[in-house]
C-alpha cells in the first residue's frame, strides 16, 4: 500500500491523540495470555511484552500469568507449587507446573529449550493447606514439613535475552508473563525440615568437575523470609491457596547456569544432591 503524505499525517495525530488522551490503553490480557501459551506449547521465542509496552504494570502483567497458567490447568494439568525470583530486592513469584516435575538423575534435550537455564534451589514441601496469610516465620515452619535439593531447568527463550537479563526492570517486566519461565523443576529426596539448620548448609553446582558456583554463606539470605513473601504476597494474593504436598522454590542459590551438554550436579551437602543430563 502506498502511503500518502496525507495518510502519514494522519495516521501521527492519530498516535499523538492516543499517547496523549487522559484514558488508559485497553490491555487483552486473554489475548496476550493465548500468545505465551502458544508460544511455551509450540516451543517458539516467548513475546516480549515489555518491549512492546514498557508502560504495563504489575496488575495487568500478573493477569496475563494466571491466563495462562489457567489455560494449562483446563488442559488438566495441576499446581505443584510456587516460586519466587529476586526476593527481597525486586520480587517475582510464578507457578510450578505438575507438568514439569521430573525425577532425579533425569536426561533432557538441549534440542527442546531455545536457552536452557539451571537454577540450584531449595524446595519447601507442606505438609497443610495454607488459604490465609501466615502471620510469621514461625507459622510458616508449622506447615512446612521437609526441605528437598532441586534444580530448576529454565528456558530463557527471549530474543536477545543476553542483553535485558542485565536491565532488572525490563527481565523482571518480561518474566512475569511468561510464568517467569518455568518449564521443569528437577527434586531430591526429602529431609525433614526440622532437623536442618538451613542457613549453614552449603551449595555447590558443577558441570562435570568444574565449579559454576557456590552459596555464599556469609551473604546468604534468610530463606524462610523469602518463603513467606512467595506464600502470602504472591501466591495468595494472586487468588492462589497452597495445598499439602506442594513445594516453594524462593530463588537460586549458585547462579544462574547456562545448560550446555554435560552432566550437572547440585549439591547440597547433607541435604543430598540432584543431577540432570543435558544433551543435544
């Protein structure tokens, strides 16, 4: 189509009233939903929203995440449990998927990730339904019964996402949409929650013997306050109730790791270890 000097003239106003009126653009969260939903199924670069609307808030950007972790749940799959991102600095919470929980020592394809992304976390498992906010950390070590070592196996399938993980408000903007990226969660053996001194245990992944990275006893950050804020300002205040059996991941513990063939190893000294094998 040829575009006349007229049309581009009108076609500016036309932007230039929008950006100007006092009335806030409609946002079709369904819409942007079924576009993340197509993309996480069909195994293709996740939209961008924030480059497309920096403009979005948290509100709208959390609506479009329940879309689509509703649109799995129709397909029948189940919560299995929450997790958090950049707690207490910049917070992010997201659902984890029954769809995406794999066993220990599992072997998975380079092949289905556009950029695989390992996580060394700890997992919280409940051992009671929780459908108001907890009071405190002592409320919340009542209801959760076990500690598991586990690694996140993320996709980071943002164009260009080498560059925005370094801008914080853009990642954290792009992630939230997207379920923050969850594709598998990969959990150990249970310990019991009561008979770990969780601030004192020790963290280490490795790529065959190579350290990728360690926790940093000294600047670690308390895991119970970082737990509470998944449960009460991001799962319950997204109209979520946590169910017995369920697991919190608060946040990586060594870095984030990108997946290349090889064999990884979390480990978590007495608490155990997790392994995945990546290949291509």
């Amino acid at each position: 189509m040829r575009v006349t000097r007229a049309l581009c003239a009108a076609m500016v106003m036309a932007l230039v009233s929008t950006i100007c009126s006092a009335e806030e653009p409609t946002v079709d969260t369904e819409y942007m939903g079924a576009l993340v939903y197509a993309a996480k199924r069909g195994a293709t670069l996740y939209p961008d929203f924030y480059r497309i609307h920096p403009q979005l808030d948290e509100q709208q950007l959390y609506a479009v995440q329940r879309n689509v972790v509703s649109r799995y749940l129709s397909d029948g799959d189940q919560i299995a449990g929450f997790k958090g991102g950049f707690i207490p600095t910049a917070p992010v919470g997201g659902v984890v998927l029954a769809s995406g929980l794999l066993k220990n020592e599992i072997t998975v394809k380079a092949s289905d990730f556009h950029l695989l992304i390992i996580e060394a976390e700890f997992g919280f498992r409940f051992c009671a339904d929780v459908s108001a906010p907890l009071a405190d950390i002592a409320a919340l070590k009542d209801v959760v019964c076990e500690i598991v070592p586990a690694l996140e196996i993320a996709d980071g399938a943002l164009a260009d996402f080498g560059s925005v993980k370094r801008d914080l408000v853009h990642l954290r903007k792009a992630l939230i949409p997207l379920n923050v990226a969850f594709k598998n969660l990969l959990v150990g053996v249970p310990v019991a929650a009561a008979t770990l001194e969780l601030e004192s245990i020790p963290v280490v992944t490795r790529r065959g013997a190579v350290e990728l990275g360690h926790r940093d006893l000294s600047k670690a950050s308390d895991l119970w306050a970082n737990v509470l804020w998944v449960v009460n300002e991001f799962a319950l205040a997204q109209g979520y109730e946590i169910r017995a059996g369920q697991v919190v991941i608060p946040g990586n513990q060594t870095g984030i790791h990108l997946g290349e063939p090889g064999a990884y190893e979390a480990d978590f000294g007495a608490l155990g270890r997790v392994v995945v094998k990546v290949v291509p």
